[in-house]
C-alpha cells in the first residue's frame, strides 16, 4: 500500500507507462462486468490516470463500447472472477487478436486472478465449481498459472499435482495479498 493509501501496484503501472496521465481500461468481463467492480476501478484511477471501462455486457452507464478501444490504451487491467467465461467471451468479441496487437504495440497487459489467467496456456481455476485445470488459456505466455497458490485451501497441492501428472505445463504460482491501511 503507498502512503496514500492506493495499491501500490496501481502504482506501479501507471509508472510503467512513463506519462502523467496514462489511459488505463479496466475489463471486468470475468466477474460479468459487476458494477461496483466498475465503479471502484474508475474511483481509484480517477485524478491521476484516464479510466475508461470496457463492457462487453452493455451496463449503465459503461455501455457498448468497440474493443478495438484496447489498442488506444496505455494499461489494459482485466479483473478477476470466471476465467472460462471471460475466454468465452472474448472470443466471441475478437479480444485474443485485438490484446495481442495491444501488447505489441507495448500496451501494459495487467489482471488478477482470472484476469491473469487468459495469458497463459493453462490454470488453476474454479469455473463450474471444483478446482481444475483449464488448458484453454490465450498463450501469450507458454506456461501455465496458479492464482491464489498459497491463499486458498488445496491450490497448492491440486496444482503442483496437475502439473505432474501433465494435465498442466510447468508455470508461475502467485498469491493475491491485499492489505488495507492499519492492518
């Protein structure tokens, strides 16, 4: 957390593009672009960036958008929830071929939980409900992804036997840690 009280991974993004006020997109198609999930993103990059949110389920006020918006951007953040529906749906919307320009063209590709998945070959993921592995991912990163590795219960060990017994490639591990001011 920064002494302002964002995260200081935000943070850390926008100082990656080098501006003062870069155009950041966040693309909350995971979680079925939830509103408050919306509404808190353009909140926290209000003032020092230029937040647009791109709906591919049309909600008030975000609207339909045309998702060659992305190649525009400075920061594409994509947000957690279904990584098998986010994959679906993008799809249907030609986003695999629009981020792959993006990040190309050296737009800053970001995203937790699912959000990080779709770059990967293949994750760790909970999208029809038990944990399993998803060998469906976009590539852009030939390995596969354990989100939340030491953050919830069996990741772990569901994972690293995954990729033993070669349901999944070889990958990277992360932990999500959000801290709150105080704590």
């Amino acid at each position: 957390m920064s002494d302002d009280g964002t995260p200081a991974i935000d943070d850390l993004l926008l100082e990656l593009t080098g501006k003062d006020r870069p155009r950041v997109c966040f693309v909350p198609t995971a979680s079925g672009d939830g509103d408050g999930y919306c509404q808190r993103f353009v909140a926290a990059f209000s003032g020092r960036a230029e937040p647009s949110v791109l709906s591919l389920f049309c909600h008030e006020p975000w609207r339909y958008v045309e998702p060659t918006m992305l190649l525009e951007q400075d920061v594409i953040d994509v947000g957690g929830g279904s990584t098998a529906n986010l994959l679906a749906v993008w799809r249907l919307h030609g986003l695999p071929e629009i981020l792959a320009e993006a990040a190309a063209n050296g737009v800053i590709l970001a995203g937790i939980s699912a959000g990080m998945n779709y770059w990967f070959d293949g994750s760790s993921t909970d999208p029809f409900g038990p944990l399993a592995p998803l060998d469906d991912g976009l590539g852009f990163v030939r390995a596969s992804a354990c989100p939340h590795y030491l953050g919830e219960p069996g990741r772990r060990e569901k994972y690293q036997g995954w990729v033993a017994d070669g349901s999944l490639g070889a990958g990277y591990v992360l932990r999500v840690i959000v801290a709150r001011p105080g704590e």
